[in-house]
C-alpha cells in the first residue's frame, strides 16, 4: 500500500480504546494486539440500560441498543472517563470537575458508578442501570473480535463536502491512518496490512448509525452524518473492521502497508 499511487506513506495517526461502551476513548501510544481479540481492554465494559438478558457466566453478543449508547444517548459524550489497568479504578468527569472515581474490581465501587448513572441519565433510564462485564468479553458492535480503522482523509473529504470539519473521534475507531487516499481503504478489503510488528486482514466496511451525528465536543447531535455519506459516496460507509492475524506491537507513527 505504501508504494501505491493513491497513498503517500501511510502511517498511524492515533490509537484509541474505549474501556466503557458508549463513554469517551483513550489514546495510546503503542498497543499490543493478540491474535483475534480487539485493544486490550476495548469496550471491556458496558452499562445496560434496562434487563438486557446478559449472562456474565457466558457471555454473549447483545445489540449495542441494550446498553447506555451514544446512538441513543448524546449526553454520554459531555463526559470525560479514564480507566486505570493497574488498579481497575474508573475516573468520570464533566467540564473539568471529576464526578465519581470508583474501582470496577469491587462491589462498591461499580454500584458507585451505576448510582452515578441512575442519577445522570435522568428520563434516558429505561430501568435499572447495571455495570456489566465478563473476562475476555467485548461489547463490540460486532460479535467477531476486530479492530476499527478510520482513514483520516475519508473524513476530510467528507468533510468538505458538508463545509465543515468533522471530529475524528465521532468515529470512535480504534485506529486512525494518514496519508492514505481518501476512500482507498475500501480496496482493502480481503487484503492483510502490515502495522509495525503485527498484521490485521481486513474484513469489512463499517456501516454508521446516529452515533455519528454526537459531536464529542459539545454532546449535541448536529450533523446528520448517514445522510451526508448517503450523499456523497451511495452509502452509510465511513472505515473498515480488521482483524489481528499475528500477535505483535503497533504504535503511533508506525508504516501502513500491505503485508508481503
């Protein structure tokens, strides 16, 4: 890919996880990717609004509709949360003020954070909202275990054919590459990329629903992106899922190409 007429040495431009379904992403400057599992720690935990049916014992897939989502809930995004690996403590803070910081390993401290959400969630409450996590599972949009890529020239050129700039992280991707041709990343589709020591194969576009139309900046809906893609491209698509087919390290700055 890095050789191709339609890309200028590609390269990862940021790497995001997302510990909480439907709250805000970290960055990170490496990660280290195992073969068919997604970030470390993405999406490890999701927040069900109402009975969702989901057993911990054995967990399965559940729409993202069950859970506290941006698709439905905008006011998610006027948060700010960071999660601690060492010590499984969640910090949530909004305009600059934490709210609540509680360890996730303790029964204190996710009823803590669920109290936090009974209260913050107001008429959004379908019912009782219930912190949720299983060891291994994802809450993925996905059932399958991948990685989400956006190509930070797609949504540049969407962006100017709505005449504004659109905030990445609306996207919530987990990888973001520059330099690729705006829309290439269509063509990979079937095709192995190499990101430093690791290799994903790419296995489908991403579909956007109104998740998309949350700018993460102000928490408002205020742009309708589906339609936009509708209108430019033929297609709500915008990024591509990938899946780890050998285990290694990426990180920020890393070459895109082709594998082989």
């Amino acid at each position: 890919m890095a050789s191709s007429p339609a890309s200028t040495n590609p390269r990862v431009a940021a790497l995001y996880r997302y510990p909480v379904k439907g709250l805000s992403g970290e960055r990170l400057p490496t990660v280290g990717l195992g073969v068919g599992q997604t970030f470390p720690m993405d999406r490890a935990f999701a927040l069900e609004n109402g009975p969702s049916g989901f057993n911990a014992a054995a967990p399965a897939w559940q729409p993202k509709i069950k859970f506290l989502c941006l698709m439905q809930n905008a006011r998610l995004a006027a948060l700010m949360t960071r999660y601690d690996d060492n010590t499984g403590v969640l910090a949530i803070a909004k305009d600059g003020r934490t709210l609540v910081e509680a360890s996730l390993d303790e029964s204190e401290g996710r009823a803590a954070i669920e109290r936090f959400f009974e209260n913050y969630m107001g008429g959004e409450r379908r019912g009782k909202i219930r912190l949720l996590a299983a060891p291994g599972h994802s809450f993925s949009d996905l059932a399958r275990k991948v990685v989400s890529v956006i190509n930070l020239e797609s949504l540049a050129d969407l962006g100017r054919s709505l005449g504004r700039e659109l905030h990445p992280l609306r996207f919530r991707a987990n990888l973001y590459v520059r330099g690729l041709a705006p829309w290439a990343e269509f063509d990979l589709i079937g095709k192995t990329l190499a990101i430093g020591s690791a290799r994903l194969r790419v296995l489908k576009t991403t579909t956007r629903c109104a998740a998309t139309e949350v700018n993460p900046q102000s928490a408002e809906r205020d742009i309708d992106v589906p339609e936009a893609l509708w209108r430019l491209r033929n297609a709500a698509d915008c990024g591509i899922y990938a899946e780890v087919t050998d285990a290694g390290t990426i990180a920020e700055g890393d070459p895109v190409a082709l594998a082989g």
